[in-house]
C-alpha cells in the first residue's frame, strides 16, 4: 500500500453527483454568482445558507478557475497543501470562504452557517477541503473572542491561505491529560521564553505560526497560558513525523528559549486550559461537520466503484447510517454554535459518532472493494484516508476519554 509513484486523476470532466449527495443546496439561488464580485457579496444578499450553498455550487461547476480542483487526487500531502492553498485563495478572493467569518477577520459578515454550507458544497463537488479550512475552523473562534487585537493583522492572511498555522498542544508525556504538560514559558523583557517539546502538530513543518499551550504557572491546568508563536525563529526547530501512509501529516516542534512577544498572549496569564476548552466545541462539532459531507461522498463512490454485491449491503448500509447521524447531530452542532450558544461536554457525543462513522465508512468502503481496494494504483488516495480513519479514535481527544465524559457530566455518573 505504500508509494506515491501513480499519475495524477484529476478530471476532466465536472461530476454528476447522484441527489442524495447534494445536501440542502437544491434552492433556487438568489444571486448569479457571475454578478457577485468579492467586494459586493455579504450573508444579506442570500435568503440563507442554503442559497448561499446554491450560488457557490453553481460558481464552482461553471467558473473555469475552479476546474482543477474538481475530483482532485492528490501524489502526496505537501503536493496536496500547495495545489489546494490555490482553491482557498480563489475562494477568498472571489468572496465565498468570507461568508460566515466578521470582517475583522477578513470575512464578509453572517455566521458559521455559511461555513458548513461552504464545506458540504465543496463535498458534494467532490473537491477536497484545504487542511488549513479544518485548523481555521478550531483557532480563529478562539483568537476571535481571546486575541482580537491580532485579528485585522494576522487573520486575513490566514483565511486566504497566504499564511499556515499550527496547533501545538500535545507533549510527549502529556496527551489525554494534557494538564500536565511541561513547556515552559518565562517571562523575559517584552514578552516570553518558550522551551520544551511538542508532538503530533498537525501540519507542523508546513506552517509559519502555531498555537501553543505552555506553563507560566504552578502545577495543573490553572498554570497554562495560549500563546501564538512565530515557527520560523531561532531557539525552534521543526521536525516533521512520517504517519503509517508515508506522509507527513504531523510535526514535532522543539522549543528552545524561542521568543513570544508579550502581545501574542491569548487570553490572560494562566487562562490557557479555559480557552483550550472553549477550543473543544469547535475541534469536535465543527470537525464533525466537516467531516460528515467526506463520509456520505466517499459511500456513494465506492458504491460506484465497486462490483455490486449484496454480502456488503448491511454493512455499507450501517456505516451510511452512522454518516447520516453524525450529519444530524453535528448539524444541530453548528446551529448552536451559530446562535452563539456555549456548548458543553455534550458536544463529546459529536466527537463519539464521528469515531463510529469514520471506522465504519472505510472499514465497508475496503471490504467492498475487496482486493481492488488493495492493489489497485488508481485507488492510493482511498487507501491512504482509509489509514488515516484508523486515527479517529485518538485525534481530538480519545475515544475512551469521549465516553468517560459523557457518562459522567452528561448522564450524571459519579466519578472515582
Ligand atoms: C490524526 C491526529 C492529529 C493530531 N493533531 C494534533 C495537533 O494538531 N496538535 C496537537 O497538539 N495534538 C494533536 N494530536 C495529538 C492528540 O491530541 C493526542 O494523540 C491525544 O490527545 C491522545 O494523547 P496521546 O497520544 O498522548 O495518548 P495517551 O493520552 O497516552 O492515551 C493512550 C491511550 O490510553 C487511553 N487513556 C489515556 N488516559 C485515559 C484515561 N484517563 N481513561 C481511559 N483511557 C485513557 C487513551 O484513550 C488512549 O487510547 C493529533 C493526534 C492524531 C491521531
């Protein structure tokens, strides 16, 4: 299964996708994209997200620009980050990726409705979704509502893919109990000196900046601060960690005594566990979402693909049925999120159904293929997401931490 050495498959020709792929954009569009140059689209000129999802999939499938990135199978990851921070500029340019973020982040006003519309959108297209729209959708809430002195400055760039961020929570000895983490933050002049190591940063190696949990304080998660850190400084050392599929997909990050201006601070002294935990809606619902529209395009793919053959039929129509909940749940999700509702540890039940219908799509999609799924060089990019679904019970918080959770702040049970 390993290699990257097959051709390319973009297509040449736009998909016709069947209806039951084309989540919720039906409704006649109230805009022609043609008419909507960036300067002049804003969340008031559609009647809803629905619309909004209508006038961006009728621009996708007519505008020449957005060709290559239809049915895009990608060589290998750093192939994939170059060739799709091309789609997320011409999204922000032509104003669609706007939608659903405030202007002072670069956006064009409306909530994150428009969002998700735009993910299920680019889904049903079978356009593969930039990585850095998934590490969007966890920090900027995040620097939003903590950091908006870094707002104007710092989030245009990054919603337009001119800029990568990181996430650089996780330590070698501190994962699930991330409060006991180890770097250390020190103040020093106008600001900080970081030193420590951090594991497992998505896409690390190929960002400018990450988003960081030290230690400025005491022992415990009241001892943490959120910090945003320049990667490309000296004392910071980056080193990128082959996954099983042979791609770089995480970094190790080495801090020592590397520098962090005092402005770069999120939040306040000692508020880093709060924000991280503001941080979780986001990573579990949104993601959830997110990852939804991959699932149900993925099924009706290998349904395509693959010979017919009635000994799978349960067990495609089992994992169809674990999509099509995430979808519901993680669609309530993002509406209270829209509403500007705080989300609780139930949101850990988002998380929970996006483990089971993440395993369960690529466990149906494989045994449907059979050995085809196995040797077939035009099918590299099926398998490599198969090897990544195999992570959903760790990535975002473990499984068997998900369940504790909701046995005991959402059913009530008491703990040890
Ligand atoms: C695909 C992927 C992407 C990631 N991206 C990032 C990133 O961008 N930034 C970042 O900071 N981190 C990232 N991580 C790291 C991730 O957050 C950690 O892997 C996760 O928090 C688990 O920590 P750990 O790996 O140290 O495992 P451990 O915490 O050591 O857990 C190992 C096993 O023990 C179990 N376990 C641990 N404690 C308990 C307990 N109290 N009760 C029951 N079971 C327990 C866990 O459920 C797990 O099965 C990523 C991980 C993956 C897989």
């Amino acid at each position: 299964m390993g290699g990257h050495s097959r051709p390319d498959r973009q297509r040449a020709s736009r998909p016709t996708l069947p209806r039951s792929l084309r989540c919720g954009v039906h409704q006649q569009m109230t805009v022609a994209p043609d008419t909507n140059p960036a300067s002049q689209l804003s969340s008031e000129m559609f009647e809803s997200p629905t619309a909004y999802a209508a006038a961006l999939e009728a621009f996708l499938s007519t505008d020449e620009r957005a060709t290559p990135y239809l049915g895009y199978r990608p060589h290998s990851l750093e192939d994939s980050a170059a060739h799709l921070t091309g789609l997320q500029a011409l999204l922000f340019d032509t104003g669609w990726s706007r939608l659903g973020w405030p202007e002072s982040a670069g956006g064009l006003g409306g909530d994150p409705r428009f969002r998700a519309a735009m993910f299920q959108t680019l889904w049903n297209l079978d356009i593969p979704i930039p990585e850095p729209f998934t590490t969007l959708e966890i920090l900027v809430p995040v620097l939003l509502v903590f950091a908006p002195h870094l707002s104007d400055a710092l989030l245009p760039g990054l919603l337009r893919g001119d800029d990568k961020w990181a996430q650089a929570f996780s330590e070698p000895d501190a994962g699930s109990d991330l409060a006991s983490l180890r770097t250390k933050m020190e103040p020093d002049g106008d600001g900080f000196r970081l030193s420590g190591q951090k594991v497992w940063s998505t896409f690390g190696h190929l960002s400018q900046r990450s988003v960081l949990l030290a230690r400025s304080g005491g022992p415990g998660h009241k001892g943490l601060t959120m910090v945003l850190v320049d990667l490309d400084q000296p004392g910071i050392e980056v080193r990128p960690i082959r996954a099983e599929d042979g791609e770089n997909h995480f970094s190790e990050i080495f801090l020592d005594n590397a520098w962090v201006p005092a402005d770069r601070v999120i939040g306040t002294l000692g508020q880093g566990w709060a924000i991280a935990m503001y941080m979780l809606q986001w990573e579990r619902g949104a993601w959830g979402w997110l990852q939804q529209g991959r699932f149900h395009q993925r099924l009706q793919q290998a349904v395509e693909l693959g010979t017919p053959n009635p000994e799978f039929a349960q067990q495609l129509g089992h994992a169809y049925a674990l999509a099509a909940a995430l979808r519901l749940t993680t669609k309530q999700t993002v509406e209270r999120l829209a509403r500007e509702e705080q989300l609780g540890p139930e949101v850990s039940v988002d998380k929970l159904l996006l483990i089971d219908a993440e395993l369960a799509t690529w466990d149906a999609i494989r045994a449907y293929l059979g050995p085809r799924f196995e040797v077939d060089d035009t099918l590299q990019w099926l398998r490599h997401e198969y090897l990544f679904s195999r992570a959903a019970p760790i990535y975002g918080g473990s499984q068997e931490i998900q369940r504790t959770l909701v046995a005991q702040r959402v059913l009530g049970m008491p703990r040890d």
